[in-house]
C-alpha cells in the first residue's frame, strides 16, 4: 500500500546549514496542491543566513576534504549517498508526494529512485575527467588542470522538486564544488532531507545547504552573494533572464539555464500504429498534468489522421480524473498553486478568443479535493500565431495545428522563442533524419516522446529555452574550469 496520512508525515521546516537544521521563524505559508491545505511556514533566509550558508560553503570549498580528496573517495560517498536515499524512499516519496504535484506511486517508483540513481552517475565521473597536456615546443611542458569552480548557487523549480534537485546539485558536487541550494517556496522540504541524508553518507558539513524563501528576494540575493562561483536555474525564461542580469551584475559569473518550452511534436500519416502514438502524445502533455519543461503541447498532425487522433486523445484524456497526490492509484497532478491555476485558465481564454476551437477540456476540474485541478484540454487552431501556440502554459493543453507535407510542418514547428525539445513521428528514416538536422531544439525525439531513464544524453535549449546543458557529461564539465600552466624545461 502506498497511501499515506499527510497527517503524520514530519515535516523538515528548516534551512540545512554547515551539516544541520536551522529551524526559523516560519513566514511562508506552504501550501499542499492536491487539497489546498497549508501544512508548514516556511522561514524566510534574511542575509544573515545567507552569508552563513555561502560561508559555510566557501568553507568547506577550501578548508574539508571534499575538493581535496582522491576523487575516488568523493564518487563513494555519493554512491552511499544514493544508497541511502532509495533507503529512505517511504519517506522521501510521501515528503515529496504531499508537498508537491507528484502522486505517490509515481514519487516511489520513479521520482526517488531516478534521483538516487543520477547521482551515481555524476559520481562515475569524479575520478573519470583529468586535464590535458598541450603540444608546445620541447623545451617547455604546458598543462591544463581541472578545477572545481567553488560555491555553486542552484535554484530548483518545483515541477519535479527531488529530480531537479539532482540534476542541478550532483554534478557540481561531483566535480568537487560546494553548492548552496534554494528550492522553489512551493516545494522546499525533500531537498532539506536529501542534505541530511548526505551528511549520513560522510559528506563534510558545509559541501550541501539548503536556504529556504522565496525567488525574487531569497533567489535573488543568492545569485548577487560575492562568494558564488557560478549559478545553475531550471525554471521561466523570464525568471533566467532576470537570474543572467543579476549574475552580470555581481560578476559576470558563469550561469547554466534550462528554460521554457513550447516543444512540437510532429506526426505523419505513414505512422505504422495510431493507437500507440495516440498513447505517447496524451502521456506528452498529460504527464504532471502537463507541469513539465518538454511537455509536448503542440500537436502538428498531417491532414488525413486529424480526426481519428483527436477521437483517441479525447478517448485518453477522459479517463484522468483528479485524485490526492498521497493516495495510491492517483494518477492525473493538481496544478502546482492557484496562481498557476489562474495562469493558464487567462492563456485559454485569450486563445479562444483568437480563434482556436476548443475540442475537449477548457476549464477547472471541479474535483471536491480543494485542490487545483484543470481538465486536459485540446485547442484546434487554424492560425499560426495563437496565445496559446505562442506562450508556455505549463498545463495539461494541447494546441493542434494540421500540415500538408513536410516542408510545412517543418516551418509551423518552428517558433520564435523557444527550442527545448520536438519529437517526430513517422515511419520514414529519412524525413526522420531530415527533421532531424532542420528542427531548431536542444532534443529530438523519433517515435517516441520523453527521455529515457538514461543520463548520458545531455538536455537543454535551443534559442531562449536555455544556456549550457543539465545531464551528461556536458552538465558535469560545466562545474569545472581550466588552469594552464607552462613549465620551462631548461631553466
Ligand atoms: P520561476 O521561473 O519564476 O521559478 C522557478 C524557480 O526560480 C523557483 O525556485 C523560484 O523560487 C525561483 N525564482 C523566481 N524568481 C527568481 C529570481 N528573481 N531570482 C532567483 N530565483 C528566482 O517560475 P514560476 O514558478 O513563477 O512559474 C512560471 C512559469 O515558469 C511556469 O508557468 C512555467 O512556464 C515556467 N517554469 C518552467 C520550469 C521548467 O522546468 N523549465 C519550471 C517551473 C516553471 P520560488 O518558487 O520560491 O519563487
């Protein structure tokens, strides 16, 4: 059984600083999605606690081991670190379930042991990376030597809090930096046990802090502290956009953004098996209730399957029905807050009134929970530009737009903005592989849509959807830089 009683879950109302709890006085309320209900006050990380946070980092950056020791031994105590979490995953999942978007048996079978396992695979390349030697003439040796940065600001959205967490903190500690962290307001307690279970594991005091508040002030004054090396965000193009001035301002500092998406998804009437890409587009936009940044939210079908694909994604979407994220078999996420709620109902409205036909969907899932509940919506639109084809909603809404051939629907996949993610569906390998080269995005997918539970592929964006890469080897490089040094042979 994995339901649980929200009742009787603690829950880690603390910053983690210098390897414990700092309990403070609570100024948020945190608010649960699927029911509404507040569960904690969240302190507020004044600057005091900041600087203690970032001191303890630069701390434990030059005076513990952490950088210091033989890589080795710092990919050990981040495999125990792993070990202990898929441990902890009763716990971890419930934390994770109640406070956030994510239903219980999906934040046991997926959320907590995807997190555990990305962090041994950033930990594999602590001692896998090593410098180079330069050609230069015979009477000198050049080198250049990996370092770590130093104290790494990360800033976590609240869409999938525990595997964000991973993505942006396992390869900056991994390459031998400290990182202070700060998740969204709305999903700030998994990550203070993720730190407690690193202190478990051995790491030192310090190397992992959690501070808890809000973006705009706590996140913002996070990226303009002095002693940040660098900052790593998930989360709007706005917010990143507003993260690159302040790191600009205080630096220039080097930053990594993974940003919005308005990810197309291009199907072609040689498809061999409708039912199964029927299948893959509604978990495309469905999935988190469509709280994800590659959510696949617009639909470019060839004319001759509109009909039958909408039949089926209809079909598909109503069997979701709202349920409390800590009760087993809940399948379909509320929306993460009102604000969020609010938010894309205005994007229908203003799509509507544009011009799009709503299908199925268009308003609130009256559910009885007291959450926030939207029912997954299909918007048939004509016109290229539509607020709805146009903005990032972050919502369970699909615009469809339909094309005559291929070079159509390579032109309506393009969009001015973003560049996250496109999949393409066709039996065709070569219109596969020339969509391929064309589709202006961080990642293509062919006949499917989502990543795999593999790591190595780096993600990131194309145009504003982003700046450096999360996962691969490209997300652990970048927490690194490069001293040259030049030897003279003949002194
Ligand atoms: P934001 O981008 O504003 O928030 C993401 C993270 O950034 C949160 O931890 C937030 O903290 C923090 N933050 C906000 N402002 C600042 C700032 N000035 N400096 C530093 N950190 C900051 O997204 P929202 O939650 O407001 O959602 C708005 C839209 O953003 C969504 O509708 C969606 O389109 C997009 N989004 C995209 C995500 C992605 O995965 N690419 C994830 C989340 C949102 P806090 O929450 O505490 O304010």
């Amino acid at each position: 059984m994995s339901s649980f009683d929200p009742a009787r879950i603690a829950i880690p109302c603390a910053h983690f600083i210098d390897g414990r709890r700092v309990v403070d006085k609570g100024e948020l309320a945190t608010v649960r999605p699927s029911d509404g209900a507040t569960y904690a006050e969240l302190p507020i990380a004044d600057a005091g606690v900041l600087d203690d946070a970032v001191g303890s980092a630069r701390k434990a950056f030059l005076r513990s081991e952490w950088a210091r020791q033989a890589p080795r031994e710092r990919a050990r105590i981040m495999r125990r670190w792993a070990d202990l979490i898929e441990a902890d995953v009763d716990y971890l999942a419930s934390l994770e379930a109640l406070g956030s978007t994510r239903p219980i048996d999906q934040a046991r079978a997926w959320d907590v042991p995807y997190t555990a396992e990305g962090i041994r695979f950033f930990a594999e390349f602590a001692d896998k990376h090593g410098g180079e030697v330069a050609a230069t003439a015979h009477d000198h040796l050049g080198m250049q030597i990996a370092e770590p940065l130093g104290v790494i600001g990360a800033i976590a959205p609240w869409n999938f809090p525990l595997s964000m967490t991973c993505w942006k903190v396992a390869p900056a500690l991994a390459a031998g930096n400290t990182v202070v962290l700060k998740p969204s307001e709305m999903t700030p307690f998994t990550a203070v046990r993720l730190a407690e279970l690193a202190i478990e594991a051995g790491m030192p005091a310090g190397v992992f802090n959690v501070i808890q508040g809000s973006g705009p002030i706590t996140g913002d004054a996070l990226c303009r502290h002095p002693e940040i090396a660098k900052v790593t965000f998930t989360g709007s193009t706005a917010t990143g956009r507003a993260i690159m001035g302040a790191c600009a301002e205080t630096g220039p500092k080097p930053v990594t953004l993974e940003l919005g998406g308005k990810s197309p998804q291009l199907v072609f009437a040689d498809i061999p098996d409708i039912d199964r890409t029927a299948q893959t587009l509604a978990a495309a936009i469905t999935g988190n209730a469509g709280q994800v940044c590659v959510a696949g939210s617009r639909l470019l079908i060839q004319k001759p399957l509109l009909e039958s694909m909408i039949e089926r994604l209809a079909a598909s979407f109503g069997t979701l029905t709202p349920g409390l994220t800590w009760q087993e078999g809940s399948r379909f996420s509320p929306i993460i807050s009102s604000v969020q709620l609010e938010r894309i109902e205005s994007i229908v409205a203003r799509a509507r009134e544009a011009g799009a036909e709503l299908l199925t969907g268009g308003e609130r899932f009256e559910s009885g929970l007291g959450g926030c509940f939207y029912r997954p919506t299909i918007l048939h639109v004509n016109n290229r530009h539509n607020p709805a084809v146009d903005e990032e909603i972050f919502g369970p809404v699909l615009t469809i737009q339909t094309f005559e051939d291929e070079e159509e629907a390579l032109a309506l996949a393009e969009h001015e903005v973003y560049g996250l993610a496109s999949g393409i569906h066709t039996a065709d390998l070569g219109r596969a592989l020339r969509a391929v080269r064309k589709l202006s995005a961080g990642t293509v997918w062919v006949n499917r849509y989502g990543r795999s539970n593999d790591y190595i592929l780096p993600t990131g964006g194309y145009k504003r959807s982003g700046i450096g890469r999360d996962l691969g080897r490209a997300a652990f490089e970048a927490n690194l830089h490069h001293k040259s040094v030049l030897i003279d042979l003949n002194p």
